[in-house]
C-alpha cells in the first residue's frame, strides 16, 4: 500500500467518522480508553463516542442514541456483545451500509465465531491489539462499506434480483461470486435461498452443505439448512444443526425454545442440563421458552427415573423445575405424580408442598395430596377424602383406582364394584385395570 494510497483512505476514513456515533462496550477499562484514543485519533469526535463497561448499559445507549458503529466485546458479563448486533439493526434498520458493528475478543475460537457471522459481523479486533492493528482492521471495514469488493457487490445484486423475484438472474450474481472469494459461504447461502424458493429442495440442502464446506459453522448456511431440515420433518439432523447453532452462537429464547423441543423429540435427554444453564443466563425469558424449560427438565427427569440409576439426578431436574416455574400448578403436578409412578412418596410429598397456597383447596391440589398420603395414610381416612373428592365432582382415573382398591381391601365389597361401574362408564380404556385392582384386592 502506497504512502498516498494510505493516506487517501485516513482522509476518506475521517469523513466517514465525522458525524457518526460510535459506542465502545467492553468491561475494561484500559480496553474502553485504548479504543476511544484509536477513535478520536482517526476523526471520531469526542462528544459522539459513547463508553459503556455492560451490557445492559450498551442495549440502552443503542436504543437512546442509535449508534452508527458498535465496538462491542465478546464477553460482556453473562452475555455475548454478537447480541447487539440486533438491537443495532432495529434502531437503524434502513442504514446497514452506512453502520459498522465489530467484535473485541482475546479468544481464538470467538474469532471463528465472529468471522462465520460475515454479512453481519464487519470487523474483529483480537487483544491484546495495538493502535496500529485496530486502526487498520476499522479503516478496512468502512472502506469496504464505502467501496465494496467485487464479492459483496455480485452478491448485492443477487440479493436485490432476488428481492424482484428474478431468481435466474440472482442466482447468476450468486454463480459469479462463487470464484470471487476463498471461502465463498455466503454465496452459497444465496444460492441455497434462491433453490429453496424454487422447491428443489436437494439442490437447497447442498448449497448449504457446501458453504458449511468452506466453514462448518457458517450462520447463515446453518440457519439455511435447518430450516429446510425442519420443513423436511428430518429432526434427527435438525437437532444436529441447532445443537451446534447454539453452542457457538448467542442464544436467544426462541432458539433454545427450538432446540429443546428437539432434544426432546429426538431422545437427546443428556444435552437438556446444558440448555437449563445457557437458559439461567437469559434475561429476557418469555413465557414460551419457561413453558419449554420446564417441560424439558421433567421429561428429562422421567427419563433418569426411568433408568433405574439416575434417581438423585432425576430429582436435582424436578428441583430446578419447580424454581423455573415459579409456583406453577401444571408442572408440580408432573413432578409429584413421576414420582408417585417410581413410589418415590418422601420425594412426592416435598414438590407437594411446594404448591403456592392459594391452590391449596383446589381440586388438583386435594386429588395430588390425596394420591400421596394414599400411600401412608389409614384406609378409612383414605377412603373418606375419596369419597370427599368424588363429591366435589373430581374426576380422575387414579382417584378411581386406589378407591376400588381401598374399598376392597375394608371388605367394602358392594361399593367397590360401584366404583368399577362408575369409573368405567367414565374411562372404558381403563375397565381391565379397574377389574384388575379389584381381583388383587380382593385376594390380598
């Protein structure tokens, strides 16, 4: 690069620089300050660049301010600076050529991650870093925004034929990429876009699983392939996919949401415990993904209950459900009956107090304690709460069983085959079973 040539770009940098604002995120201090010196001695003005040392911090300078650039670092706390790149586009959704957003790490494998981020990552700086270092890999991004390669303009242009529904002529821009970079992933996403559009689904799936040739952990491919993978019904390798998506990506609620769904539906119960602690670190939890996190945490409880081995483990499961749901009924009553299924009843009767006391005369509330004190309590007490629920209109094909049972072990004889009358004009499947508890009472 020429003396002239270099200092050209300074000049054209600082034009650039003049009248945007540029947030600095990032926990420390000499890190913060070393990045504002290399700012302001490239033309960023002092009054428009932001310092902020969290995350938190950094989300509302994005919503007060809408910074043109964000220089954020990976690690920032609990969460992962890549998810500013969001709030950044939602505040200057029209401006993504005029913005920059760039990554600070010190780590190599985040670097991957940041660089398999391209179209939406412009930049990464690796610490320790120099002035020198930072100075060029900033100018290189905004020169490239300002006078893009022939790469990112052939895939522009694709991209605005295919936005005009002119897909042969997007996939030629596409096709003519293809040689005009080393490691052409993005054009391949296109390309898998503009095949997925037309329904060749093969043709699809392979130009994602090309891109994830050059780089196997490609955003976009990956993000590409499963959703193809999702509309195909193909879980198995779906779940392959988002598994890796969230292991390098920041999560996000509706993502692990996804991937919990799947882990489930593809029997994947031993990566659920680590899904819970990226949940743990989640701020903004709705309603959906807690409803996911529990329901993921007790399947996979049932699931160690069920192996005969994992009965602390499964327990240490039901325990961090209970506290994700805060109180709610539907997930107790999974729990406390799992463990009444593997007459674990000590266990039972401590999720049973767990319920919040304005569920406390509530018809699953008295069907649960009746079903656990069942198992401890004197027949006659047993037999009148029954008989107590029965009244109340409770209908439940549990309360039925240990009714029968309870009737036919005190010699209640008449009122037990009442009860198989009664519960299998209410359940018909389950008239064997009714029958069933009534012979072994009988001969007990």
């Amino acid at each position: 690069m020429t003396i002239e040539l270099d200092q050209k770009e300074a000049e054209a940098f600082a034009k650039y620089l003049e009248s945007r604002k540029v947030l600095i995120a990032d926990p420390s201090t000499s890190s913060r300050s070393g990045l504002f010196a290399v700012f302001r001695d490239l033309g960023a003005r002092s009054n428009l660049t932001l310092l902020v040392n969290t995350f938190s911090q950094a989300q509302a300078t994005i919503v007060s301010d809408k910074p043109h650039i964000v220089v954020a670092e990976y690690d920032l706390g609990k969460r992962c600076g890549l998810e500013l790149l969001q709030s950044q586009r939602e505040q200057r959704p029209e401006e993504t050529k005029e913005c920059l957003f760039v990554v600070v790490t010190s780590n190599t494998s985040q670097t991957a991650v940041a660089r398999s981020a391209e179209e939406d990552i412009d930049a990464y700086i690796i610490k320790p870093f120099t002035p020198e270092v930072v100075r060029r890999t900033l100018m290189r991004a905004a020169l490239e925004k300002i006078k893009p390669r022939d790469y990112v303009l052939a895939i522009d242009a694709g991209k605005a034929a295919m936005g005009e529904a002119k897909l042969d002529e997007a996939e030629g821009h596409f096709n003519r990429a293809m040689p005009l970079d080393p490691s052409p992933s993005l054009a391949c996403y296109y390309l898998g876009q503009v095949k997925a559009l037309r329904d060749i689904i093969n043709e699809a799936q392979g130009s994602y699983q090309k891109g994830l040739s050059y780089n196997r952990i490609h955003y976009k491919c990956m993000v590409g392939l499963y959703d193809l993978l999702m509309k195909q019904q193909e879980h198995t390798q779906a779940y392959e996919i988002v598994r890796r998506l969230s292991q390098y990506f920041p999560a996000n609620p509706k993502r692990l949401a996804e991937v919990l769904r799947l882990a489930i539906v593809t029997g994947k119960f031993e990566d659920i415990e680590r899904y819970y602690t990226i949940f743990t670190n989640i701020d903004d939890r709705d309603e959906t993904l807690i409803r996911y996190v529990c329901a993921a945490l007790v399947v996979c409880g049932k699931y160690y209950l069920s192996t005969k081995v994992g009965n602390n483990r499964a327990i240490e499961l039901f325990r961090k459900a209970s506290v994700t749901a805060q109180g709610r009924t539907k997930v107790l009553k999974e729990i406390v009956l799992a463990l009444l299924d593997y007459h674990l009843i000590k266990e039972a009767d401590s999720f049973l107090s767990k319920f919040p006391p304005e569920s406390f005369n509530s018809d699953e509330f008295l069907l649960l304690r009746f079903l656990v004190y069942n198992h401890a309590g004197k027949a006659s007490i047993i037999i009148d709460q029954g008989r107590a629920l029965l009244s109340r209109g409770v209908v439940d094909d549990r309360l039925y069983a240990v009714m029968i049972q309870r009737s036919a072990e005190a010699d209640l004889v008449v009122a037990a085959e009442e009860l198989v009358y009664e519960g299998s004009e209410k359940f018909p499947e389950k008239r064997g079973i009714f029958e069933e508890v009534l012979n072994k009472a009988r001969k007990g």
